[in-house]
C-alpha cells in the first residue's frame, strides 16, 4: 500500500468529504419567481436565428477564418508559382506573334 | 396515489402557450436546475438570478425541443443549465486574492493535508472540506472549474460531462487531468503565503 498518496488521491479524499457537506437543493421557489420567469420569456421571445448562432456561431467563425487562411495560401503559391514559371522567352514570342505583318 | 408528472404533456402544453402548465413545468424541473445552479454558481452569483435566466432560456428555446428517442427531456435541461452557468462563470472576472490568513482552523487542517504528505487526514468538518474544495476551484478558469465539478463532486462520469459540455471525452479527461495539476499550484500559493509577511 502506498504510504504517501499522491495530490490526486488527497484532492479526492477531500472532494469525498466535500460531498457529504453539500446541501440538498430542494428549497421552494420564493413568491413571484414562476411570474418573473414568464414575464421574461413573453417580453422576449428567442428569435430562431439566434438558436442557429448559439450553435453554429463559434463553428462559423473558425471555418470562415479557416477558408480565408486557404484561399490566402492558394493565392500566394499560385502568385509565386507565376512569377518563376513563367519564361521569359514565352512572352517576347507571343509578343512578336502580336506585331502585324502588313 | 398521486399520479405521475407527465412532462412530455406539460412540454407540448407549454409550447401552445400554457401558463399555468409553464408554472408546473418550472416546479417540477427546480430541484435538478437548483442542485446544478447551486454547484457552478459564480462567487458573487445569486443562485435565484441565475435560476431566472436558466428558466427564462428554457421556456424560450423549448419550441425548439424535439424529443429525441432515448435522450430524457432532463438531459436537455441539464446541458442548457450547464451551459449557461459556464457563461455566468466565465462572465466573471475578478477572482480575489484567497490567503492563508482567510482560513479557518478546520480549513487550514484541509489544506495542509492536501499539500503535505505526511499530513494526517483531517478529522475537521465535511462543511470545511467543502468550503476548502469550493476556494480552490473558485480559482480555476471556468471550463477547469466546470469539469472538475462535475468530475469530483458531482461524481459524473466522462461520458455525461461530455454529453452536457458538449465537449469529447479525451477532451473531458484532458482538462480534468490539467485542472488538477493547477489546483495543486494555487494550494501551493495559498500555503506560501502563510509564510510571507504583508508589507
């Protein structure tokens, strides 16, 4: 057996006696309380368009920043991928190929 | 015998705008919103306040409540209270200073104990334990305080707490396992400054 518990087995030997000093929670609600709540609830009713941001709020955020992060990734490369594959050469013959004839 | 509250009644009657149904909705689901508000309440929270706003939340968004098969309609509640006690929790921004010379005798017992390992449990009260338990969690960030609450003192399992959070259970265990070892560094705060002089 060990002789000296670890924090974790001393946290949880006091969460145990913690436990038995919490308070059962079963106090009536006090006057007034069912009225407040209803008056609230019928002064603002939820808008669906704020459930849809409470759940895909966060999620949005990170996939728009996300989407820009890549579409700023594809832009650099491709702008650098333009700027050293292109030869030289290829444009001054498509530039020749441009000068009229007659 | 009295018959059994029908909730699935009362939700249905709720929604075609029952008032005295959202009273006996309010009745019947208070001592699982009071036991859950009571637990992560913030320090300077009044339990009443945020019992309002977690009933006031509920009523609103239960015309989005959709029975889903094997998910109690407790479940439902239990998430949507939790979630918003983290937002109270986290709402809250001063944690005040906790020293050695706030605590009482059977408190300083437990957080010896906690900190020394050749300290004897304490034979103090359950009261001071939790009083103890409560401070230390009291200076976590709310999702650590959150997890661990549930984890420890709640006796939840993983599966639960991610089912009300919302987060994974690896995620669960993660944060548990991370909270703790911040518990022990502000314990080790507090017992410091036994020993530093207030200048």
């Amino acid at each position: 057996m060990n002789s000296n518990p670890s924090f974790e087995d001393r946290w949880q030997r006091a969460a145990t006696v913690a436990r038995q000093g919490m308070e059962e929670a079963y106090a009536d609600l006090p006057l007034g309380f069912h009225t407040r709540v209803i008056a609230h609830w019928q002064a603002a009713p939820v808008e669906p368009w704020e459930d849809l941001l409470a759940v895909f709020g966060g999620r949005a955020l990170w996939i728009g920043l996300a989407a820009c992060l890549a579409a700023g990734a594809f832009a650099l490369a491709d702008w650098y991928d333009t700027g050293i594959s292109r030869p030289e050469l290829e444009q001054n013959v498509t530039m020749e190929a441009w000068v009229p004839t007659w | 015998m009295q018959d059994a509250f029908d909730v699935t009644v009362c939700v249905q009657r709720v929604k075609t705008g029952d008032l005295s149904a959202a009273n006996a909705l309010i009745d019947h689901l208070n001592p699982l919103v009071r036991r859950i508000v009571r637990n992560h309440l913030p320090r300077r929270g009044s339990e009443e306040d945020l019992m309002q706003e977690v009933f006031v939340k509920l009523l609103q968004k239960l015309e989005g409540y959709q029975e889903r098969a094997g998910i109690p309609f407790d479940h439902w509640v239990s998430r949507l209270t939790v979630r918003t006690c983290l937002d109270a929790l986290r709402a809250e921004r001063a944690r005040p200073e906790w020293r050695w010379a706030d605590l009482g005798e059977g408190q300083e017992q437990w957080l010896e104990f906690l900190m020394n390992q050749a300290a004897p449990a304490p034979e103090a009260s359950s009261s001071d334990a939790l009083a103890v338990v409560t401070q230390l969690l009291s200076h976590l960030s709310p999702p650590d305080r959150l997890v661990l609450t549930l984890l420890d003192l709640e006796e939840r399992s993983t599966l639960e707490i991610s089912q009300l959070t919302g987060w994974t259970r690896p995620m669960v265990k993660m944060r548990a396992m991370r909270a703790r070892r911040k518990l022990r560094q502000i314990a080790q705060q507090v017992m410091k400054s036994e020993f530093e002089k207030p200048s």
